[in-house]
C-alpha cells in the first residue's frame, strides 16, 4: 500500500475528520445509525439542547455524512453511509485496546 498523498489526506482529515472530531456529532451518527430520526426527537434521545443539534446536523449534512428527507412541513434525518459506524467501532476497538497495553506496561 502506498502512502497516501498530503491533497487527499489534508481533504479527508477537512471533510471525515473535522465532522466527527466533536463527541456530540458522534452521538448523533449512533442514534441515526439506530433509526432515521427528526431534530426533536435527536436533541431528547441525546439530552441536548434543538438549536446544538441542529447546528451539529447542519456540519454533518454539509460533509454529506447524513442526509435529510423532507416528509411535509418536517425533515427526518438519516445516516448517508453505515460504514461510518463500522469505522467508528473500528476507532473505539482501538482505544480499547491502546489504552489496555498502555495500562500494562505501566510499573
């Protein structure tokens, strides 16, 4: 495998990274993995306030990372892609695991 080029890397940390470096937008790709959900329903799943996940939607919507259906007057969001949760999995498999072989090989 090659090593990747700086453009592609520096797109994917703009694009991946930045939207999913915030614990709460993390929270809101779970629950969205669970179900399409509305904004309403997001903010009392999750114990935050509508306007902070509305704006944590607006970030995620903008890297295309979820996509909002309009149903009539309401919009329902969903996860664009479920390999993102498959990722993220991946990334907390490896904290586990860090943080384990850190613990024993402390004195």
């Amino acid at each position: 495998m090659s090593i990747p080029g700086t453009d592609e890397l520096q797109l994917l940390h703009e694009q991946i990274c930045q939207a999913v470096g915030d614990v709460k937008r993390i929270q809101i790709l779970y629950a969205l993995h669970e179900q399409p959900r509305h904004v309403s329903a997001l903010a009392e799943l999750l114990e935050m306030p509508q306007p902070t996940v509305s704006r944590h939607l607006t970030v995620l919507r903008e890297r295309a990372l979820v996509i909002a259906d309009r149903q009539g007057p309401a919009v329902v969001y969903r996860l664009a892609d479920p390999r993102l949760i498959d990722v993220l999995n991946l990334m907390r498999q490896l904290l586990r695991d860090t943080l384990e072989r850190r613990a024993t090989a402390l004195p």
